[in-house]
C-alpha cells in the first residue's frame, strides 16, 4: 500500500485433541498439526510517515492420548514475517509463534513422543529510507512440550523455540530491528524403567542491520529454557536445556549479543540415575568500526534427586563473541558457572565456564571475556 492504512495480515490456529482407548485404541498413534501466520503487507510513503503490516501470530497446539499403544504428538508454529518498509515507512513486526504438544499413553511398552517447535517471524526489511526509521522487530516464539507414560514405557520430550530475526535496513538510513526473544518448556516422567529423555532447547533471534551515521543496529534477542523429568518408577533420567542468545546486528551502531542467564532450568526426580545438565550461550556481538561485546553467559544450578537415585549435573556458560571491527574487535562476553547437588546417592557435579572470543580486527583486536567459576559443590546424603 502507498501512503495509506496497510491492511491486517491473518493469524493462523490449529488445534486437534485425539483421545482413545479400548478396542478403538491403535497400536500407533500420531497426531500433528501446524499454523503458519501470514506475512504483512508492505507499505511504500513518500510524504507520510508509517509502518507496514505486522506479521500474523501462529498457534498450535496438539494433544494425544493413546491408552494403549505407541503415541506421538507434534505441534509447529510459525510466525509470519513483517511487512517491508520503502521510503519513510517503517517496517513490520514479526508475528508471534505458540506451539504446544502433549502426549500420554496407558500399558508397558509404548514408547511417547512429544515434540513442540516454535519459530518467530522476521520482522520487516526497509528499503531506500528517506528518513531516518526503524526495521521491523522479529516475533517471539514460545514452545511448550509434555510426555508421559502411566506405566512402564520410554518417554522423549524434545522442545524447541527460536525467536524471529530482526529486520534490516536495505539502502538509505534507518535501525535495525531487535531479534525476538524465546522460550522453551519440556516436562516427561513416567512408572517404569524405560529411559525418560527430556530437552529443552532456545535460541534468540538475530539483530537486524542498521544504517546510516549513528544509526544502531538490532540488539539480538534473550532466550530462557526450562526441562523437567521423573520416574516413580526408578528408571534413568536424562534432563537437560540449551540456550544461545542472538547475534547482535552490523551497523554504525553495532547490536549487542544476546545475553543467556539459566538458574535452576534444570530439574527431576526417580530411584534410578538421574542426569542433568544446563548449557548458556551468549550471543556474537554486532559488527562495526569497533565491534560490539559478545552477550554475557551464566549458568548456575542447585538442586537434588527428590527420590534418592544418583545423581550427576553439569553446569556450562560460555561468553559470546566480541563483534568483529576495523578498528577495534568488541569485548568476548562474560561467562559465570556454579553448581550445588544433594542427593541420597552418588553425587557427581562439574561446573564449566568459557569467557568469549575478542572480535577480530585490521588493527586493534577486542579482549577474550572473563571466565568465572563459582561454586561447585555435590553432596551425597549415603553416610549422614
């Protein structure tokens, strides 16, 4: 649209809730759905200042009960992207993205899958500004994923959200927009002594491209993680999260990498082993005449086995990478790793901390980041 209101772009819903049991139950049941947001329509203003369209929000969210057999739930997402901006309008914001997948199964023997994935829309790119406006800003995503099995059957919980890149600027001056944050959830248990594998993985959105003197680029997004796993039946128990925070956008103005902060995102009990380990990444920083910092790390975990099996954590922070530069390289970001176990067995902990890289550069190059281990302590309850 030229000069005029842009028209609404259309949000997308899936839902689909699948539910037996006796002699209607399959041996296998796989259930799926998806929504895909529709993109923004662009908008061109040669003497009115607006903004195109944002991109629509995606929902999906899919439930599965299988009573008893196998069963599989999967639910995907997708934001739309935000529509462009030419001359002096600004570009769109990317749509949001929610998926959510849950899957229960009856008996021994049938193995759950549960599988959420979330991506956010990138926002809008600007074209030839003629004055000085912004890049649409890339969506959210959040991601939810459960399993569970009420006798003795293997559960896999894998979830994942990554939020949408931020947009750039193409030709004139203008900012970039920031990288959308995101969140993931994972929950899985069961009765028996099937493996229970629970993940939970996030990743920040890119920053967007600014241009222009003085004009900044995108910072990149956040990202958060949480996963949970039990087993009253005793079985092994594997828990872990991995977030990355987005790369921070080039511009005169560099974006800052993303910083990544897991306490505590970790969590699960049963009589058997349980295995837990937490993992932040921070973000590259952006390019520039003197890059930006890298986002700084921090993984701190306190917890125990709640049913007295051993019990083994790790804790890992690594610190992003210093923007590259031509004169100087952005500071490696900070990193910071501490751990404190209790359990009524074996207790195994190890904390890991890994300051980023210095960007590099044609004269002066940025300093690695800090590295910092905290605590780390592991406690076995076995002779007190």
């Amino acid at each position: 649209v030229r000069d005029g209101l842009a028209g609404s772009s259309g949000t997308a819903t899936s839902s689909l809730n699948k539910n037996v049991s006796g002699v209607d139950a399959p041996s296998a049941l796989t259930v799926i759905t998806e929504a895909m947001g529709g993109d923004g329509e662009r908008r061109d203003s040669n003497d009115v200042i607006g903004t195109a369209a944002n991109g629509g929000d995606g929902v999906a969210s899919t439930l599965a009960n299988n009573a008893d057999g196998m069963v599989q739930s999967q639910a995907r997402a997708v934001g739309g992207d935000g529509g462009a901006g030419g001359f002096a309008a600004s570009g769109g914001n990317g749509g949001s993205a929610e998926a959510s997948a849950t899957a229960t199964t009856g008996g021994d023997g049938n193995p759950v899958e549960a599988f959420g994935n979330a991506q956010g829309g990138a926002g809008g790119t600007i074209y030839g500004s003629t004055v000085v406006n912004m890049a649409g800003d890339g969506g959210d995503a959040t991601s939810y994923s459960e399993g569970s099995a009420l006798g003795n059957s293997a559960v896999t919980v894998d979830d994942f959200a990554q939020g949408g890149h931020g947009g750039e600027m193409n030709g004139g001056t203008g900012m970039g927009g920031s990288g959308g944050a995101a969140s993931s959830t994972a929950v899985g248990s069961n009765a028996g002594t099937e493996l229970v594998r629970v993940t939970a993985n996030a990743r920040g959105g890119m920053g967007g491209q600014g241009g222009g003197i003085g004009q900044s680029a995108g910072a990149g997004g956040t990202a958060m993680a949480n996963a949970t796993g039990t087993s009253t039946g005793g079985a092994q128990v594997e828990v872990s999260t991995s977030i990355l925070g987005g790369r921070g956008g080039d511009g005169a103005t560099p974006g800052a990498g993303g910083a990544s902060v897991l306490i505590d995102s970790v969590s699960g009990s049963t009589a058997g082993h349980l295995l837990l380990s937490q993992e932040a990444i921070g973000g590259s920083g952006g390019r520039s005449t003197v890059g930006a910092a890298g986002g700084v790390a921090s993984s701190e975990l306190t917890t125990g086995n709640l049913l007295g099996g051993q019990l083994t954590g790790t804790a890992t922070a690594i610190g992003g990478i210093g923007g590259g530069g031509t004169k100087n390289g952005g500071t490696g970001g900070s990193a910071n790793a501490s751990i404190d176990l209790t359990g009524a067995g074996k207790v195994d902990v190890t904390a890991n901390a890994t300051g980023g890289e210095g960007g590099i550069s044609d004269e002066v190059g940025g300093d690695g980041g800090v590295a910092t281990v905290g605590t780390v302590k592991g406690l076995s309850l076995i002779h007190i």
